[in-house]
C-alpha cells in the first residue's frame, strides 16, 4: 500500500465542483481517497495551483504518420534534443518528438492522458507500440473510418446498424477507441486524387454523401453507446469560405446524449474561413461560435496556430497535397488500402503573413466567443497549429487581454481588418482554464466515470501541481508568470505517483491504453459475415486473421464495455 | 579486358542466404555472367575461372554466358565475392558503389576459394560445423 | 499440424498468407509461398550452440558465458558500433537501441546499405506513398525502377500488382500497363508492356527528361538520354499521364548506382510532378522483411531512421559520417555487435577487415560469413518460426509474426534483455 497526501493545495476541480478552495488531497495505491493513514508521505502545495491531470483531447503523437514526420525530418529531430539522464531517454525532436520527448514534455506540463487524434484501423499496431513507449500519459486511439468501405456501402444501403457493427468489429479489433471522420468521403476521393468539397458532393463510386456519412455515423455511435462521440476533422478544411461548410455539417447534429456533446469537431480555426481566396480570407469565428453556442450538443476543440515552425499531419491527404502546392516544401502521403489517407509537410506560421494573423486570431476568438468552456476545449491540433509546449502561452493569451495586445501589435497591422479580435475584451479565469484543459475533455470523451478529469474519491490520482498562486497572482498582467507556470509542474502525479518534478523526469512511468469493447448481438458480429470477410479475401493485402491487435500490445489496456442498442 | 560490373539480387543467391557456407551459395555468389561475344574477346568457355581485379581487391570467379547483359558489362550477385572488389569510399552517403565497379578481368585456373577462406584473407578464423 | 496465415520473414513483402505444417519443431512443408519463403521455413541449419574464439580456434560456450563476455567487451569498448537489426523482430530492435544509448555507442540497420539513399532523398523531398493495397485495388500503371521483384520479392507482382485483382480492376493483367526501367534485361523486364533499358548510371537523367516532358518541355529533349530514344521517352511518359493511378517502385538500382540519393530525389519529384495530373505514389522495395521495421523503431526512439549515434550522450544522425561502412572504413569503433544481419558479407572487403581486428560478436540463427570475422557468435530463434514479434512490411503495415513451434533456442529479445541487464548493472544504473 502507498500513501501521499498533497497539502494545501489550491484546488480547482470543475467535475467535482471546486472552484478554488484549500485543501488536501489523499490518495492510496493509485486513487484519491477521503483519507489516509499518518505515515502517508507528504508534499505541501504551498497554496499553489492543483488541477486534475491535464488531458489533450486531440493531439498527434503515436502512430504511422506521426513517426513518419519524424523519419522525414532530421532537421526536426535537431531542433530538440536532451542527453540520456536518470531515468530519462535520449529524447529529439520540435515539433514531432520521439515518443519520450513527447511524453516527458507533457508530463512536465501536468498532463496525464492524451488522445492521440488519428489512427488507421490498419496500422493500429504501430500506434499501440508507440503507445507504449509513451510513459507518463494514458493513451486513447481515435480510429478512422472515413474512407471506410463497409461504412460507406451501409451509409449507401441506409443501415446504420450494419454501420454500428463494422464500428464495434473494428474498434474491438485495433483497440481504438473513438470514432474519427478526417474529411469524410474526402480520403478515398484522394485514392484517385479527388476531393470532396461539400457535405453534399458525391464521394466518387460509393454513391454516398459526406452529410450522409456524419449522420449516420453519429446515431451509430448512440446505438453502441459509445463513451465519446463521432469526432469530426470536417470537409474542406484550410479552404477560404469553408466555414459555410462547418455550419452546414453543424446543421446536421442532432441531440442525442444527455451526458456529453453528439458530435465534437476538431481543430475549428481550421474550419473558420470566409473569403473565397488567400487575398481576402477572414475570420467567421463569429458564426461559428454562434451555432457552437446554440446547440450544446455541439463540442470542439481549437486548433490554435501558433507562430513558428511546426508540422503539419493528418488524415486529411488531399488538404496536405493542397497545403503542399502553396509550400513548395517537402511532401509526403500515404494512403491506406480501404479505409483512409494521410499527408505530412512542414511548415512555418509567420507574423508577416495575413493569412497566418487571421488563423491566429480565428483560433482565440472561438476560445473567447463560445460562452459555455465546458464546449470548447484547448488545442493546437498538436503539432499542425502548433507543438503542445504552447499551451502554456495559448493560456496566457486566453487569460490576459493586455497579452493579446502586445502580441497584435506585432502582426500584419491589416489583421484587425479581417479577424474581430481585437474587440474582445473577455479574460478567462483560472476556473476556465481548468476546465478547458481537463474537465472539459473528460465529460467530452466520456472517461469522468473511469476516474479521469477529476478529483473526487475514487478517481485515478492524477493530479497536477503548478507554481502558480491564483491568489497572487493577476493573469491580466502577470501573464509571463502564467506561462511559465503552466510550462512547468512543481509536481505531476500519475497513478498516485510523483512522475516529474520541476521539470525533471524521476520514474520510468508505465500508461494505460482505454480502448472501447461495443457488445453487439449475434447477428451483428460480422467476423463470419460473408461480404464483410470478402473485404479481406479479395481487398484487403492483409488477412482477417493478422488483422486484430493482439492483447500483449496493451501490457495494461483499459476496456471499456458497452452494450450495443441493437 | 575492363568491364563494368554490376550486383543484384537474384533467386538462388536469395534461397541460399542463410547457407552462407554451403557450396550452392559459393556457386552462386562466384558466378559471373557475361555477354558471349566477350567471352569469345577472353578466348574462354562457360564455366572458366576467371581472375576478377579491382583497386581495392581481387577475387576468382567462374564465367556464364548471358544474353541479358550488354558487351562490356558483367553482372555477379550481390555478396561477398563481389564485395571483395567494392570501394569502402561512400562520397558522404553511406553507400559505397555497389553497382558500376569498373574491374579487369583476366582468363586464370587458380580456384575458387570458399566464404570461409575469404573471410580468413580478411583476417578472420574459418569456422567449420 | 497444418498452420494457416503465417507470415513470412524474408522479403519486405511480408506475405502473410502461407500455410505452414509443422511436425515436433520441423516444419514439412509450405503452401503459398515462394522459393524463397520454402527455403526459409524449411531450413535446418542452425548453429548449434554459442561458439567463441580461442585464438586461432573455436570452441563451443554456454549462453551464460557468451553473453557475459559480449557484455563485457561492449563495456570496454570506447566507440562501440551496434549493428542490423533488419532480420529481427522490432521488440528485440527497440531493446537494441536503448543498448545503444546506455552505452553511447554507434547503432545502425541495414538500410545503411540498402535504402539508406532513399531515406536521405525523403529527407529531403518527402514521400508520397500508399499502402500496397492501394495500388493492388487501384493502379492501372505499375513502374518498376531498378528493381527486380521476380528474383527479389517473388510475389510482389502476384500479391500486389501485376497478376493481382482488386477492386477497380477486376482483370488486372489485361488492365494494367507495366513499365520496367533497367540496365539489365532481367526476368521482370520480359514480362514489361514496356521495358526501357538504361545505361549504367543514367538513371539520373532519364528521371529529368521523364520529369521534363510531364512538365511539357518536350523540345528540350535531345535525340536520346542515357541509351533511351527521344521516341521512347515520349512513349513511357504518355503512358506515365494516362494512369488514374500510377504506382512506381524503385530498388537498390537507384539506390546503389552513381548519383544514390539523388537518384531517388528526382524519382520523387517525378512522382510530385505527376500527381499535379493523376494520382501517383512511389514505394522503395526493402529488402529485408523487417528492414522497415528498424527505421521504424529508430525513430520512435531516437528520432532517425538508421545511423544513429548516441557518443555525445544526444541523438546525432550524419549519414556519410555516421554510417557503418564510413565507421569501420575509418577504423573509428573497437568493438561491433551484430545483430541479424551479414556485414561480413555485405559490406565492401575494408570494412570486413576492420571486422575482424577488433572485437565482433555475431548474434544469429546461422553461421555466415561475419562468423568467420567474429569472437563469439550466439545462435537464437528464428523470428517467425520459432520466435514471434512485429515486423513492418515495406509500406509501413505492422504485422505480428508467429511463433510455429516453440524450439530450445532463446528469442534475440531474450538474449538482449540479458545483456542489457548486465550492462546497465556494469553501468551501476
């Protein structure tokens, strides 16, 4: 039995909700608990910040195309690097770190589970084995299935059943987790090099809509009872005037879930275009935060661009191709037999660039208009916006208009032209904070009830300590110290165990990965049915035999069960 | 004569990849083969040996006739007979020029010398079963 | 017992449709797979226990043994090189390059001398790939590059091109175009709609003309390039644009020949260039079936895919500088762990000389010829047969090899966690 109780702890818990009150946290053998014994070891917070563990909701860290942005670039790999130490790895890399420089820096930033926000059912072997050299956080797969044949020919035949079923087969197969849709209809158009470029446009062979491909998704979801939603990178995204897209695919959600959003869009700077060109390209962050506020089956994460270097990777093949002709930089693709795509290229935000200004802006806006925190979730769509170690200014910014200011002053003075920041006077607070960068992502995800995002009895003790002393401390202006301090945790507990201390790493670590187990009926458990088995004889390059991910790549997987309504 | 000499990879070469010692691998990675009209230039028949020259090393081969091959070109499979003849010299690539070696070959009756004994002029100790 | 699925451990192709029968820890006989898939799985000529040199002889020496000594020589060493990996399966790599970095040592994979080139050019320009079933569903024009998959990935054409039927071509022989592209007129060329014979090192230029002509500089193109007519050039790049989807492989003919990476990075940029028309992608045939496998542990790890060198405690990747061949040609390490692989045979004669001066253990199923060069070899268990892991087919598709029997030799992983251990207890860590 192992006993830690954290004192003094300035507490914000939003789950719980704690909106900042001094107090102890006890926690036995890997769970907060009411109490424990006098021989517990013990740290003084010192008044200082204590959250739940962070969780990113959508980053890309494991898996084919993250590590393939790795392999394609030396000049990456250069750009961060530390020295074996202790119990650390060597680590390299900026914005795509090796699976330890990953899970160090996050865990040095509070954070203790992270989504990665796509992985091709084919590949998912590669994403659990990077999993699991990725210590110090829980991992969750979000599994793609935008590109899906089977999905596609049951969204032809209206049967959404068949549809809930492919999805129950595949998630229990590759361990996922969630449903993602990268640019729905849009991955396989891409196999011969097309595109979709409405929720209304035919994906080419299929007879099917990418509109008609989210709804059915979404009520397939509902029938398996899924923890999260379908989890959406919409059509069209990067593409001047596509937020006319965002708002109709928004059209299309229903309300279906009372404990959490029906559909959560992903990396909506992305999604929040008007204009019709690169010339004349503006925010409609404005629209979009209106429908986000109207409909609170809606949630979504920002997508936030930060100036700088990054990579950008995803699903989203043609988009990158797309991005690449505007670059010239170097490209890669990679397209997945029957199921979907990707593409990768480098490249650099720039503050003498208009279009990059107003992405910028459009990504605080949507932090600041949605009202409700709990919809809108803190994100760069690690690492396309930009790498997660800028959360911490993204925080600032959000909290310190004064912030906003300096930095504006340094942008294309026409930004304000094109993006209403600089209209916004709103600050968020320490409360919202917490939620957007915890809370938020564990109602949205669905993993409050498993004991993550909170830190009420019973939960997994994962709790985040930051030099921070909200009572002190005045955001709006002491908005250096705010980044710094959520740059780095006095102390990050995972599991109930001290991970990192002020930056330094001082357990090897040992994650989780929760994957999602749909129960279906009989008769929708298509391992012996007959046109679902013929996708592997005569398609797929792979047998139905070698498909699934074997148990031992999960060394302590975390299932959840549902009971299909079918 | 000089001649060009390419490497690759071929079936037999591949099936006794894991029999590095055996007689049907040394038959393999020592055959040369190369377009008929040249080995009537060496005044020598299929299956001669032959003596196989380059800067960096010399090793004994046995002659087969191709008609796959263009005149002035000789094509061995990759290993280490071939590699006896190859340059360490990577021009900052890491790859040393495994294909387009230029060798001088010359009609011999010395023999064909096994792996094991190979490696010994490498300054190894054979092993045997 | 008749085993169904197995996955094959010799070429990237990774087939994973053979069926295996296995009496006690023999296998008997093999159904799906080729020459040399039977010639693997029915080999039967282990090294029988770990062997060690005592000066001008070998003796026989207990696993105990052998890996103390190994552990001990990795130790002394200053610059230690670790060396293949491509013939294992990716649990044991990762254990190798945590080796690597606990003991700052030098830690490459074959690629080294193999796609190396390849991964240098995709450093440079990117790469726009697929999944081989992609192309087996979808391309109506196959280009293979210097390359011979007949000899060297005997089933390539059947499982994934040529003879393979897919979704958009349901006769794919008739409907699809084959271009073979060689200096050589080999067993894939007799079987090409087209086969254009290049001459030795002209890869190159025929690339730019290729590129100069789907770009529509058709007059800059002179009478013939590299041993290629004009005729011919225009004829292979109409062909090129009338794919819906275009698929070109590309071997160690662009890879070793002069120009190397270059080589690749204009067959790259023709591939970008075609895909401003159609849809193209370009894959390297890798070699061995787990070669891809350690760029991909290499790089999750330490961030490259090959030639990493761990010396200044840090990461550090230079090829030319921090590949092997370039390390034993300057003499620079003093002890080499082989791992999976035949640097003996495979490496130009200096290297294999430097091989034999200093230290060199050999972990591996058989003796080779880096026996001869070494001071110990261990034998283990063939991955596949009697070991399980993952491996990466040629396009990046993890998929888990089988143990058919289990047999009385240690796993690589076994073998290295020992040594690991001993040497990060030698470390006091």
């Amino acid at each position: 039995m192992s006993e830690l109780l954290v004192r003094n702890a300035y507490v914000i818990d939003p789950l719980s909700g704690i909106k900042g009150d001094i107090m102890d946290i006890a926690i036995r053998d890997g769970k907060i608990v009411e109490e424990v014994g006098r021989n517990a070891e013990v740290i003084d917070a010192d008044h200082c910040l204590t959250l739940p563990g962070g969780i990113d909701s959508h980053s890309h860290v494991c898996g084919t195309k993250v590590n393939f942005g790795r392999y394609m670039s030396p000049e990456d790999m250069r750009a961060g690097r530390t020295a074996r130490k202790g119990v650390m790895h060597v680590t390299s890399g900026y914005s795509v770190p090796t699976t330890f420089g990953n899970s160090y820096r996050y865990s040095t930033m509070g954070y203790t589970t992270v989504l990665e926000g796509a992985m091709a059912p084919l590949e998912a072997r590669h994403t659990h084995e990077e999993f699991t050299a990725t210590p110090h956080q829980d991992m969750l797969a979000n599994t793609l299935f935008d590109g899906n044949w089977s999905i596609m020919e049951a969204v032809r035949d209206r049967d959404v059943n068949r549809a809930a079923a492919v999805v129950a087969w595949t998630l229990s197969a590759v361990k996922g987790f969630a449903i993602k849709l990268t640019n729905p209809g849009g991955t396989e158009a891409w196999g011969f090099g097309e595109d979709v470029h409405s929720i209304r446009d035919q994906v080419p062979h299929f007879g099917v809509t990418p509109g008609e491909m989210i709804e059915t998704m979404i009520r397939a979801n509902e029938i398996l009872n899924l923890p999260h939603s379908v989890h959406l990178h919409c059509n069209c995204l990067g593409v001047p005037g596509n937020y006319q897209t965002t708002l109709d695919t928004i059209d299309l959600v229903p309300d279906l879930n009372a404990k959490r959003q029906s559909l959560y869009l992903t990396h909506l700077q992305f999604h929040s275009y008007g204009g019709s060109t690169w010339r004349d390209i503006s925010s409609k962050s404005e629209d979009i935060a209106r429908a986000v506020n109207n409909k609170s089956q809606l949630a979504i994460d920002m997508g936030q661009i930060m100036f700088g270097r990054t990579t950008t990777m995803t699903a989203d093949g043609p988009m990158e191709f797309k991005l690449y002709m505007l670059h010239h930089n170097k490209w890669s693709n990679h397209d997945v037999e029957l199921e979907t795509g990707s593409g990768i290229i480098p490249v650099y935000y720039s503050r003498k660039s208009l279009v990059n200004c107003v992405m910028w802006a459009i990504g605080l806006e949507l932090a600041l208009l949605v009202k409700d925190p709990w919809q809108c979730m803190l994100s760069t769509d690690n690492p396309n916006g930009a790498p997660f170690v800028k959360y911490p200014e993204i925080i600032a910014l959000l909290m310190s208009r004064r912030f906003r200011e300096r930095e504006m002053a340094l942008l294309d003075p026409r930004t304000g032209h094109y993006a209403p920041l600089p209209a916004i006077d709103r600050e968020l607070d320490w409360y919202e904070i917490a939620v957007m960068t915890r809370a938020a992502q564990a109602k949205a995800l669905g993993i409050s009830g498993i004991g993550k995002g909170h830190l009420a009895p019973g939960a997994e003790a994962d709790v985040a300590i930051y030099p921070l002393k909200p009572g002190l401390l005045d955001p709006s202006t002491d908005y250096q110290q705010v980044m710094a301090g959520f740059g780095k945790t006095r102390y990050t507990i995972k599991r109930g165990r001290v991970v990192a201390r002020d930056g330094d790493i001082i357990v090897e670590g040992a994650n989780s990965t929760i994957w999602t187990k749909a129960n279906v009926p009989p008769e929708y458990n298509l391992s012996a049915d007959p046109e679902f088995v013929k996708k592997f004889e005569q398609y797929y390059t792979v047998r139905m035999s070698n498909y699934p991910v074997q148990d031992l790549y999960l060394p302590r997987g975390v299932r959840i069960t549902t009971e299909a309504a079918l | 004569m000089k001649f060009l000499l390419n490497t690759g990879r071929t079936i037999k070469q591949g099936s006794y990849v894991e029999r590095k010692n055996s007689t049907a691998y040394r038959q393999e990675a020592t055959s040369l083969h190369m377009h008929p009209v040249d080995m009537m230039d060496l005044e020598i028949e299929e299956e001669s040996h032959v003596r196989v020259e380059s800067d960096y090393g010399v090793v004994v081969m046995k002659v087969y006739p191709a008609l796959w091959i263009s005149q002035g070109e000789v094509f061995v499979c990759l290993g280490p007979y071939a590699n006896h003849l190859v340059s360490p010299e990577t021009h900052c690539t890491g790859m040393p020029d495994f294909k387009g070696m230029i060798v001088q070959i010359t009609p011999t009756t010395e023999p064909l010398v096994t792996v094991a004994a190979l490696m010994e002029q490498c300054g190894g100790i054979q092993y045997e079963d | 017992m008749k085993i169904e699925d197995v996955v094959c451990p010799f070429c990237g192709c990774l087939c994973d449709d053979l069926v295996v029968e296995v009496e006690g820890t023999r296998v008997v006989s093999v159904e799906n797979g080729c020459t040399l898939a039977s010639e693997k799985f029915m080999g039967d000529h282990r090294l029988k226990s770990p062997i060690r040199r005592a000066g001008k002889r070998w003796e026989e020496t207990s696993y105990n043994e052998a890996i103390r000594e190994t552990a001990e020589i990795l130790c002394d060493a200053d610059r230690p090189l670790l060396y293949g990996w491509s013939g294992t399966h990716g649990e044991a790599q990762s254990i190798g390059i945590h080796l690597a970095e606990l003991l700052g040592a030098l830690v490459d994979n074959t690629s080294t001398v193999c796609h190396g080139p390849s991964i240098m050019a995709i450093q440079e320009v990117g790469h726009p790939g697929c999944t081989l079933g992609q192309v087996k569903n979808r391309a109506d024009v196959i280009v293979y590059w210097g390359t011979n998959p007949i000899d060297a990935h005997p089933r390539h054409m059947s499982r994934y091109t040529t003879f393979a039927d897919g979704f958009f071509l349901k006769e794919a022989f008739r409907d699809r175009k084959v271009i073979v592209v060689d200096v050589r007129k080999t067993e894939s060329a007799n079987i090409a709609d087209e086969f254009v014979k290049i001459q030795p090192g002209g890869d190159y230029a025929v690339l730019s003309a290729l590129r100069a002509i789907v770009m529509g500089k058709r007059g800059i193109i002179p009478l013939s390039v590299s041993g290629v007519s004009r005729e011919q050039l225009f004829r292979v790049a109409a062909l090129l644009l009338s794919a819906k989807f275009g698929a070109i492989f590309f071997g160690l003919g662009l890879t070793m020949s002069p120009g190397k990476y270059k080589n690749i990075r204009n067959a790259i940029e023709l591939t970008e260039e075609l895909n401003r028309h159609t849809k193209y992608t370009i894959s390297p045939m890798r070699g061995h079936w787990n070669v891809y496998g350690s760029n991909e542990v290499f790089t999750w790890i330490s961030g490259y895919p090959y030639a990493v060198d761990f010396a200044r405690g840090i990461a550090f990747y230079n090829p030319g500088e921090t590949t092997s061949v370039d390390v034993l040609r300057r003499k620079e390490c003093d002890a080499c762990l082989v791992v999976a692989s035949d640097p003996g045979a495979h490496f130009p004669k200096a290297c294999a000389e430097h091989l034999a001066q200093i230290p060199t253990i050999q972990i591996d199923p058989h003796t080779n010829a880096t026996t001869h060069l070494s001071r110990i070899q261990i034998p283990v268990a063939v991955t596949g047969i009697d070991a399980e892991g993952t491996a990466y087919r040629m396009d990046g598709v993890p998929i888990r090899t089988r143990m058919l029997f289990k047999g009385n030799y240690p796993s690589d992983t076994e073998i290295l966690e020992r040594l690991y251990a001993l040497v990060k207890e030698a470390k006091g860590l």
